[in-house]
C-alpha cells in the first residue's frame, strides 16, 4: 500500500467539505488512499473504486490484512479496538490510514448533521452524534500523528475543516501547537492568518513551546502581511493565558510571552503596536509597564493618538490605577512601585 500524499489527501477533504453544502452525496476523492465504508463501519469515505495499488480510493472489500483487521476491529469496539488501536500507532502505515480515515469520517458525519439542520430548519446537537463523538475522541487519542493531519486541513481554503479540525487540536494537548505553528512559513498570507489564530487557543507545547512561541513571535514581527503580524501579536497574548492553564501557580510563567509583545510595540507597523498593547493588558504581567511607558511617550511625541490611548488603557489595567496620558505621573507611579513588582513577578 503506497502511503498518500498530504496534497491529495487534503484535496480529498476540501471535496468532501465542499460537497456538504452542494450535494446529498460528493464525489469519490480520487488520489487519497483510504477504504473504509461509512455504512458498513461507521469509519471513512464511501465507496471508492480505484485500484488500490494506485494510491487512490479503494473499496472496504479490497482491503486486505492488517488494514481489514483494524476495520474489523472498529467495528467490533469496545477492548477490542483499544487493543488494535494500540497496535495500529506503533505502525506507520496504519497509523497513517486510520488517521485518514477517520479525519474523512469527522468531515463525512458533520456533512450529515449539516443536511439535518437544512431538512429540520433548526439547529441538531453534535452530542447526538455518537459515530461523531466517537470520532473526535479518536483523533485526540491518536496525537501527534493527528495533530499533523488536522493543522494541514487548516491550509485549505475551507472554514468548515478549519472550524472542525481547530475544535479537536483545542483538545489535544502538548502535540496541537508545533505543526499548526509550521504553517507560519507558508506562502499563502490566508493559511498563516488562520495559523496565527489558531494558536492564540491551543493549549502550552510543553518542552516545544519555546519554539511555537519563537515562530509566533517572528510572524509578529516579520511577516509580510500586516494583517497576519497583527493576528499574531494578539494570539501571543492569548496564547500566554491559555498555555498556562493546569499550572500550578508557582509554575506560571508570563514572562516569555510578554517579551514578544515587548519586541512587538517597536514594530513598524501602528496596527501591530496597538495590538501588542491590548494583548499586554489581556496577558496581566504588569512587569510590561516600563516598556508601555516608553511606547507611550513615542506616540505622545509623534501625536499618535490611537497608539497612546491603547497604551494609556494598558497601563491603567495593569497597574490598577489611572494617570491618564501623563507619562511623567507614569514614571513616578512605576519608580515607586516596580521593586515590589518585580518581586511578586508581575500577577
């Protein structure tokens, strides 16, 4: 069996996502290796009928071996599948096909609850969906190999597989971020918007935040959109709050974070700098007060007034007083109080 390609396979997903709004039933994908019958065992794309060989679609009853033990498996359930679940994510290969196809059959049974709210004229419940309940749990349980998956549905130009597959990485832990963050490099602007976005919600990388965080902040900084630099300076905000979460409080550390947005009130760009104000002041770490009060006074000097009321609102936020626009008072206020700041580490 030759392994897919990431580009046919997500082809296939935007076709399938695309024949959720057009029609009762899409295509068959071609080019995507998969081969497990939604009907038959609740797990994959429908009927496909190219040679399996091929790399293309093959039917449920072409396959053969391990990948119809694991199909077997499915269907039965229970410890049985945990077994041969355990088995299939020590193989590349399985784990590769199982993760396919179960990405196909999230999308494949949200298409279904879609044309029920159509036929119903209401809203449907996605709780009421066990083969969908049972699906996102899966993709969770299969990790890193998922979260790979799941961050290249977020390059397609469909928000419906960005929407999906951004609700399972918010549940998947340390392995969500990195390859979501991968995606800041793309050439297309839209793909590194919606990669930006993303991480200001996903949860902390573990021993790889430091470089998902690395990469954010580049994007911040760097990045030839205006708008992907202002996304991604208000996701670092987000981002330090949300990794955070679980910590033991003496294990929180806003610092990192922070200094990104530090760096981002220096940017060139005006849109980016009121960004990184209003994300310091949703971050909290009131250690970020000396360097609002330098931005501040750049942007009184050079009269930019949405600047300075985003800086002067932080300031007022993070100190729990409010001087207004006087950055002297601002000065006196952080001479008098940043020693016992520094102390307490900013919260």
């Amino acid at each position: 069996m030759k392994p897919r390609s990431k580009r046919a396979f997500c082809t296939a997903l935007l076709a399938l996502a695309m024949g959720a709004c057009q029609s009762p039933k899409p295509a068959a994908p071609t080019d995507v290796e998969t081969g497990l019958d939604v009907d038959d065992f609740q797990l994959g794309v429908g009927e496909g009928h190219s040679d399996q060989n091929t790399g293309g679609m093959v039917a449920v009853d072409k396959i053969e071996g391990k990948y119809s033990d694991l199909l077997m498996a499915w269907k039965q359930g229970g410890f049985v599948w945990e077994i041969k679940r355990s088995e299939a994510l020590g193989d590349p290969e399985l784990t590769t096909f199982l993760v396919d196809n179960l990405l196909v059959l999230l999308f494949e049974e949200y298409r279904g609850i879609q044309a029920a709210i159509a036929a119903r004229g209401g809203a449907v419940s996605l709780a009421k969906n066990p083969t969908f309940e049972r699906t996102r749990e899966e993709l969770i349980l299969c990790g890193a190999p998922a979260a790979e998956a799941l961050a290249e549905t977020l390059a397609l130009a469909d928000d419906l597989l960005a929407t999906l597959s951004k609700e399972v990485l918010m549940q998947m832990g340390p392995a969500a971020a990195p390859p979501v963050s991968v995606l800041l490099d793309r050439e297309k602007a839209a793909v590194r918007f919606r990669a930006a976005e993303s991480l200001g919600r996903l949860p902390s990388a573990g021993m790889t935040e430091g470089t998902v965080l690395e990469r954010l902040g580049k994007a911040a900084r760097e990045d030839v959109s205006d708008l992907v630099r202002v996304k991604a300076t208000a996701s670092i905000g987000e981002r330090g709050l949300w990794s955070q979460i679980g910590r033991p409080t003496d294990e929180i550390n806003l610092e990192p974070y922070r200094l990104e947005l530090e760096a981002c009130l220096e940017n060139s760009s005006e849109g980016v700098r009121i960004a990184a104000a209003k994300a310091m002041r949703s971050l909290g770490d009131r250690r970020g007060v000396e360097a609002l009060i330098d931005a501040a006074t750049s942007a009184g000097k050079a009269d930019r007034t949405r600047e300075l009321k985003a800086h002067a609102d932080a300031l007022a936020s993070l100190a729990g007083v409010d001087h207004g626009w006087d950055m002297n008072e601002w000065r006196l206020w952080w001479r008098d109080n940043r020693e016992g700041i520094d102390a307490t580490r900013g919260f």
